[in-house]
C-alpha cells in the first residue's frame, strides 16, 4: 500500500479483488472510479467486508452507517484518504509552559 495520505484508487482496487462481489465480467481495471459499488456487483456486505480490511490495514475507522453512505470506489478513496492525512502540527510547548503544566 502507499505511504499514508496517499491511498489509490489502485490500493482499492486490490482491496476489492480480495473481497466477495466482483465477478468475472467486471473489469477492475478499467475506469470505475465512479461507477457504484452495487454497479460493480458489491452488495452491502461486500462493502462492509471492505470496510474491515481497511481498518485492519490502515486503521481508518469506517462505521457501518457511513460505509453505506459512500456508493463509489471515488468516494470511499476520498473518505480513507481525508483520515490518512496528517494532522495539523502543533507547536511544541516552550520549557517555561511544560514546566507549568506538571
């Protein structure tokens, strides 16, 4: 998989090779970006499972109710790329405010 924060459309596609629902008339290869997912022949269990292994690979979180909200490979990149994002850095605090804080 790719460095975090960079999660493909070609990570996913390797997800859904590994899950239930493609079949051999769904060229995963070709431009499925926006083509749904019960298009592509993933009923909702399909999804959940990939779902799954998204959390177990990258420990992005995808609650059930939200997973079945992202009717796209697009958009579920898209989700798992916005969690993979670094957070904003904070400035470390100076001695004095550290100190302050015990």
């Amino acid at each position: 998989m790719e460095q975090l924060g960079s999660f493909t459309l070609d990570d996913l596609r390797d997800i859904m090779r590994a899950c239930a629902g493609v079949t051999d008339s769904v060229d995963l290869d070709s431009a499925i970006d926006d083509i749904t997912f019960e298009d592509l022949g993933y009923d909702s269990l399909a999804v959940l499972e990939m779902a799954a292994k998204l959390q177990n690979h990258l420990g992005v979180v995808i609650p059930d109710d939200v997973a079945e909200q992202l009717p796209t490979p697009r958009a579920l990149a898209e989700y798992v790329n916005v969690r993979l994002a670094p957070e904003e850095q904070m400035p470390s605090p100076t001695p004095a405010a550290a100190a302050e804080a015990r």
